[in-house]
C-alpha cells in the first residue's frame, strides 16, 4: 500500500510517500552497527535514480542534493550514539539547502534517494520542505541511536544470511531471495483489517525484525539483497488493480529486465508474479513514470522484456568489458594519474574516505568525482560505476 499527500506545516510543506546494482564487493559483513559501517551501506545501495536526475533539467543540482541526502543519512546510519532532535516539529537529522530548486523539484530529488537507497531505513515516508530549505527527518521509531544500533545490526544479518541462500545464475540467485522473502514475510495488517501505517512495515526493518510489512518492505528488502549481491534491480511504484502498490525489476541472464512482485506470490504462492515480461505484468500492474508531479515520480525505466524469462531458454548476456583499463585522455576519474581508471583508484578513494590513507594535493582533488568540494562515499560510487562501465 502506497500514499502520497501534501499538507501545510509552518513555513514548510510537508509530504508523506510511498513507496536499483551496488558499486564494489562486500567487504564489511558482519561489521557491529556501532563501527564504520559505509562499505556494506555502500553495497546495499543504486545509482540508477541518480544518474536518472542528472538527465533532467536542472539534474546537476539535482544530483548535488542528492549527494547531501546521501552524506548526512550515512553519518546518521554510522552514529549510533545520536539523539535526533525536534526542529519545527520533526525529528530532524539535517536541514539541507535547496541549491535553487523547487520544493517540488527538491521533493522529487527526496524519493528517487529512498527509492535508490532501501538500507537507509530510517529515511521517512514523510519529508518537509520550503523553497530554500529540505528536511530530513526520521519516523519516532528512529530516534534514539540505541535503537537504530539494533535495527541496523538486525539489518546487517538478514541481508547478508539471505545473500548466502543465493547462487548460481541472476535468475537463481533472483529466485533465491524471492523464495526467502515469500517463505519468511507475512503481509502486514492493522487491528482494522487495514495495511499497517506503522514505519517499520514500509522498510527493511520489517523483514529484519517482525518478518512482516507491506509491499514496499517486500520490495525494498528484495531490492537491498539484490544489490548486495551485485545484480542490476530497480524499485517499481504504481498501480495494481487499481490500488498503489511496489514491485521490482531485475535484469536477467539474457540482459534484459523483468518484473517480480514478492508481496502478490506471497499471497497467492507460486510464481505467478517472477520474472515476468511486459505482456504478463501490465494485465494488473502498471508503473509510475517521470512527471513532474513528485507523488507519481517514477524514474524511466529500463526496457522491459515483452515476454516471460526463460530459464532453460535464453542467450547468455555478456557485457562487453575491456581487458585492460582505459586511458582517459582527460584525466577525469583518473585518481592516481597513471593514465588508467581501475580498482586502484577506487581502493586510493576509499582508503582516503575512511581516513586510513588521507589523500593530498591533485590526487585530492581528482578524487571529488562530483565537483561538490570534498571526496565521500559518492565519489566512491561514482568512480566504481565508472569502472565496471556502468557510469
């Protein structure tokens, strides 16, 4: 169940929403919720709405707070000893500028985050801006930092146990966490007989610690695992029978998308709802697109198969990648300026990120990918798309 409304609040507009391949291997599993933990965020993560936002008309602003988003939810996440105070009401972790976007266009910019960055659990439905001025707020559920130290080391377990139950081809793998999320969940209901409003049956935090929640816990909890296992997926908003709803789409193993809805083969069983084409899925399922509207705001998808995935018959999707690394003849991504882009650099960012081998002088600056003024996990992400030759 999804829902989407737009209310006064002081000098703010408040909203309420509803409800895609991660940047390098995991190398923090098990990592305490109290420690560092922005590699194994890092993994659980997409780029795809953002580099989708910077497609738009004012993209580059759009990404840059983006870019904030991720930075201070990643220092939420990582401060376990934080009380998130009240500021004009809400429990506010940061109050982020606008950089000359509407509230509208600042809005979209929120819900194509959360869409992008299911680990984030505590980043609310609910969110306050002004043309100046965005706030990041967390539901009541979140604010104390012992409690988002147990969410998050619950997290961390789920995710990397049901990577462990996937092998095999993307579709097994697919198939895998499917079968896990539809064996483990229960569909999320009120005392009424009502989908439940409650935080936790929105996010990942329901699978992890209640083994419930509502459709968008199904899909962001298959979408957080998919990433971690480095398979290219995507979170779908729309309608289904008429009412809101979310799904997924992962790309298979000819290269092409496919839909999966966990939450209605939960219901029903079976697989009525996995890898399904075009032609199956928009009988009852039909998905959101760009707009300008932030309610409706869906990024643009991949080409979706008009058929049905065929395990036992499809051609095997090899990308095409080069043996040795790339000369960039601009130097651009080229941290180390050895000519090449390659894992070096990416391992020379990261290092500097952690603080374990600060980098200094042009390294330094070649290391801000995005040009905002400082080198993060998003420059990390960034170089490592660049790298597999998916940025």
């Amino acid at each position: 169940m999804l829902k989407k409304f737009t209310a006064a609040a002081a000098a703010l507009v408040m909203v309420l929403s509803p409800a895609a391949g991660s940047a390098f291997d995991a190398l923090a599993a098990g990592i305490p919720a109290t420690e560092d933990s922005s590699d194994f965020v890092l993994d659980c993560t997409s780029t795809a709405g953002y580099e989708y936002l910077g497609t738009m008309a004012n993209g580059e602003e759009m990404q840059k707070l983006y870019d904030k988003m991720y930075d201070v939810a990643l220092e939420l996440w990582n401060d376990t000893d934080r009380t998130v105070g009240s500021y004009y009401g809400y429990n506010c972790y940061s109050v982020l500028k606008n950089g000359g976007l509407t509230a509208a266009e600042a809005s979209i910019v929120y819900y194509t985050f959360r869409d992008d960055n299911p680990i984030f659990y505590f980043v609310s439905e609910h969110s306050a801006c002004s043309e100046k001025e965005f706030l990041m707020i967390v539901d009541d559920a979140y604010i104390y930092g012992s409690d988002r130290a147990r969410v998050q080391s619950n997290i961390e377990d789920y995710i990397v146990n049901t990577a462990l139950k996937a092998s095999g081809r993307a579709y097994d793998k697919a198939k895998a966490v499917h079968d896990v999320l539809t064996k483990d969940l229960e569909y999320a209901f009120d005392q009424y007989g009502s989908p439940s409003a409650e935080a936790w049956a929105h996010n990942i935090a329901g699978a992890a610690e209640k083994g419930s929640g509502v459709c968008e816990t199904y899909a962001r909890t298959f979408q957080t695992v998919l990433n971690y296992l480095d398979i290219d997926n995507y979170f779908v908003s729309g309608t289904a029978d008429g009412g809101e709803h979310a799904w997924n789409a992962v790309r298979l193993d000819d290269g092409m998308c496919y839909y999966v809805d966990c939450t209605w083969d939960d219901m029903l069983g079976g697989y009525t709802y996995f890898a399904k084409g075009e032609y199956s899925m928009s009988a009852d399922h039909t998905p959101y697109h760009p707009s300008d509207n932030f309610q409706t705001f869906l990024i643009e998808l991949p080409d979706i198969s008009d058929t049905d995935f065929d395990p036992d018959n499809y051609i095997p999707y090899e990308p095409d990648e080069p043996d040795e690394p790339q000369p960039i003849d601009n130097g651009e991504y080229d941290v180390n300026g050895d000519g090449k882009v390659n894992v070096t650099d990416i391992s020379m960012v990261a290092a500097h990120v952690k603080g374990i081998k600060p980098l200094k002088d042009e390294r330094l600056e070649r290391a801000d990918i995005n040009g905002d003024g400082k080198v993060t996990v998003t420059d990390v992400a960034k170089l490592a798309a660049r790298v597999k030759g998916v940025g």
